[in-house]
C-alpha cells in the first residue's frame, strides 16, 4: 500500500510540473504604453478600431513575431492600446496599422482603402518607453504618422 501512494503521490507531483509549469505570464513579451489620435485629411476620427500587427524580421518566423494590440478609437478621437491587459500597450517593434470602422452600415465614419494610396500600408515602430502617436491618414497622399513621447 505504501508503494502505491507513493507511485500515485510522484505521478500527480510530475503531470503537474510537465502541465502546469508553463501556466501564468512567463509567455507574454514585454509591452510598453501607446496611444494617439488618428485623422482623415484635418478630421479626427470618432469611432472605430485600431490593430497593431506586429512586423516578424527578414528571418524570423511570423508566428513568433508576438501578439498584436487593438485599441478603440473614442469620440475625442484617441485610443489606447491592449496587448494582454487593458491599456498595457503594444510590443517594441516594427508594426502595421490597420484601421477598422464600426458599423459595415456606417459610411459616416470610415477608414476606407482610399487612404493607403497605392495600396501603401502604415507602418508604425514602437520603441521602448512611453509611445504616443498622431496619425494623420489622407485621401490623397501618403500617411503621415508623428511619433512623440520617452
């Protein structure tokens, strides 16, 4: 009897290691803050999403290029963006922009493909402190995107 306690006590000690010692955060990459407004031509955007989708290098495997951050784009037309946790930020890095609108029934407000002439993408790169952006979209002519903050 006592050998098979044992044998039932080291079985579960070993499942739990091999499957709960990858549990909780040691997975999540290190996020900084970033926020921002975001403009069509001199307007300011009141609505819709935001997704940061983050650039893998020249040689590395897109799946392990991280997570990508969304944010909501308020009625004062900021966001702020979430990786893990709300307002954490995005990870350090090159990334893609993409703008999304609310409501497919909702042509007051749209990000539409018309402003990423020739298809151009918005590319944005989060460094490491505290990133704000104003990103200044435009119905003709390239994106612009002022980067400020620590």
């Amino acid at each position: 009897m006592y050998f098979k306690n044992q044998l039932i006590f080291w079985s579960i000690s070993c499942f739990s290691f091999i499957f709960c010692g990858g549990c909780g955060e040691d997975y999540q990459k290190t996020v900084v803050p970033v926020s921002g407004f975001i403009r069509v031509d001199d307007d300011l955007v009141t609505e819709g999403y935001i997704v940061l989708t983050p650039v893998p290098g020249s040689d590395a495997n897109p799946l392990n290029s991280g997570k990508s951050a969304s944010g909501t784009i308020t009625s004062n037309g900021t966001f702020e963006l979430t990786t893990y946790e709300k307002g954490d930020g995005a990870l350090v890095g090159k990334h893609i922009a993409h703008f999304y609108k609310p409501d497919p029934e909702d042509d007051e407000q749209v990000v539409k493909e018309k402003y990423y002439p020739g298809g151009q993408e918005v590319e944005l790169e989060v460094i490491d402190g505290n990133n704000q952006f104003d990103i200044h979209l435009h119905a003709d002519g390239a994106p612009e995107v002022v980067q400020t903050g620590s």
